[in-house]
C-alpha cells in the first residue's frame, strides 16, 4: 500500500501523511521545498514506513504526468492519492490579478485534475482499485471577502469530486473530498495570529475552537480505507459545526 500527498511536508498534509503511515502505508511526499520534505521525511521516519520526496512545484501543470510517471517507475504503484497542495491569494475582486486568479485555479483545481487523470490511468490500465482524496473547504460552500479565487477553485473541487467519481466507479475509484473548517497551519497563520480573527472563529464555530490537524489525519484514513468503498463523490466536513450554523454561536 502507497499513499501520495501533495503538499505533504508540513500542515494538514503532513498529519495526513503521519495517519496513513501510521495505519500501514508507504509514503510519497510532495512540495517545493526540499529542506522542508527531508525534514518531513525524518519525522515520519520511526513510524518505520519507507517514506520516498520529491520536490515539485504543483502550478507547473505540464510536468505533473512527467514527474507521476517517475514516482511510478520508483514506487511500483501509488493507491491512495491526496491532492492536498494548495494556497490563496487574497484580494478584493475589482483589482485581483489574472496573474494571481491562474496561479490559485492552477494550483488548487488544475494541478488535481492534473494528477488525478494520471493516477487514474495507471489504476485503469493495471486493473486495480483506488482512493483519491481531495482536500477541499468550507469555502467549496461558503465564501468571504478578497478570496474569490481561492473560494472558486474550491467549489470547483466539490465538483470536480462527484464528476470523477461519477467517472471512474466502473474501475473501483473511490473519488472524495475533506472539507476543513479552520485550522492552525502556516496557511492561516496571518488569521489566527489576530485577535479579533481567532475570537470570531471560536464563536463562528459550534465546537468552540480552531481544529486539530490531526482530526483530518483520522477523516483521511476512513476515506482510504476498505471501510468507505460504497462512498464516492462526496465531500466529509472536518468543521466544528461551522457549515451547519448561519452564524455566531455564542
Ligand atoms: N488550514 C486550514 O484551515 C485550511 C482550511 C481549509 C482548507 N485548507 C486546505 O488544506 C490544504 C493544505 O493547507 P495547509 O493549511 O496545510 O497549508 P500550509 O500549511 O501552507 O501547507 C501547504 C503545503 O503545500 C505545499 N505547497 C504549497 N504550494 C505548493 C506548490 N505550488 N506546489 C507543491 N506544493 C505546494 C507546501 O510546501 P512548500 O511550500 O514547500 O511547497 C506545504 O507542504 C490546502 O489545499 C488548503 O486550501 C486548509
């Protein structure tokens, strides 16, 4: 059994990639950054998986059937695929650029298709089962102010889950999606680093409280496993309640 996260060397990615090789699977990370893949790579190194990195940048759309195809000849085969990567560029909609509008559609929905469609060749043609995994948002159902970009790509997401779904069912791909709620990571550091921000989420949030990365770590192992394989094309929300509320809680 081999797992693939994209963006894996640090945050959500990283306690997705620490659940699955805890609950027995080999581990193939990918970022840009290779200090922060090496450093990754250790971290995970007691839990006693084989733990292969490979530094990539996922905007670089064109590369990515390349690249798989070399994580394939290395590995043998990948059966769980997360496309975690992901990033935002905040602005008000009026000035945002179409630099910054492609660099997130590339990044966050792009890239996943991207990767998916090559996962899901090498399952087809090999004949065997697979899990993808998308890591999606509470924005692929709610947006704010000055993400219009990152909202769009994340709804896309919620769609383009339930279209490959939809798609590959015949060959026993499981296609699903983790919508986070908020969570403590380098991303939404500039978020919970203010005060007002991090008083807002604690009301906004039913639970009271940011999440805990690794509660996506659990949500992800389910969805790897045998235990979800009459589910697909759905997406599981990790938040706290916050969808399930119009507003303040307390
Ligand atoms: N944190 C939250 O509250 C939250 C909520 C909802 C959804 N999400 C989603 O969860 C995912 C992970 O977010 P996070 O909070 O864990 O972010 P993070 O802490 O910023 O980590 C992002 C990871 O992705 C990698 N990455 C970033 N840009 C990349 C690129 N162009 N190519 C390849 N790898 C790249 C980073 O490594 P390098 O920088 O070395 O490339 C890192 O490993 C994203 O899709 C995000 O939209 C997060």
């Amino acid at each position: 059994m081999c797992s693939l996260i994209t963006g894996g060397s640090r945050g959500i990615g990283f306690s997705i990639a620490k659940a699955l090789a805890k609950a027995g699977s080999d581990i193939v990370l990918m970022a840009r950054n290779k200090m922060r893949l090496v450093k990754a790579q250790n971290d995970l190194a007691g839990i006693g998986r084989n733990v292969r990195i490979y530094p990539f940048d996922m905007v670089e759309v064109d590369g990515i059937k390349e690249i798989y195809s070399k994580i394939i000849d290395d590995t043998g085969g990948i059966d769980i695929l997360i496309n975690n990567a992901g990033g935002l560029r905040r602005g008000s909609a009026e000035t945002l650029s179409l630099k910054d509008w492609n660099f997130v559609i590339n990044l966050n929905l792009s890239s996943v298709f991207a990767l998916s469609q090559a996962f899901a060749k090498e399952r087809i043609e090999k004949e065997k089962r697979g899990k993808i995994i998308n890591i999606s948002s509470v924005t692929s159902e709610v947006t704010r102010k000055h993400i219009a970009a990152y909202a769009a790509s994340k709804g896309g997401i919620r769609q383009l889950t339930k279209s490959l779904a939809v798609d590959w069912a015949q060959y026993h791909i499981n296609v699903n999606a983790i919508g986070p709620g908020y969570f403590k990571t380098d991303l939404t550091r500039p978020l919970w680093q203010d005060e007002m921000f991090d008083n807002w989420i604690k009301k906004r949030t039913p639970e009271g409280r940011w999440g805990s990365p690794d509660e996506l770590g659990y949500a992800a192992v389910f969805l790897a496993s045998p235990a979800s394989d009459f589910i697909t094309g759905q997406t599981l929300y990790v938040d706290g309640g916050f969808l399930s509320t119009m507003g303040s809680v307390s």
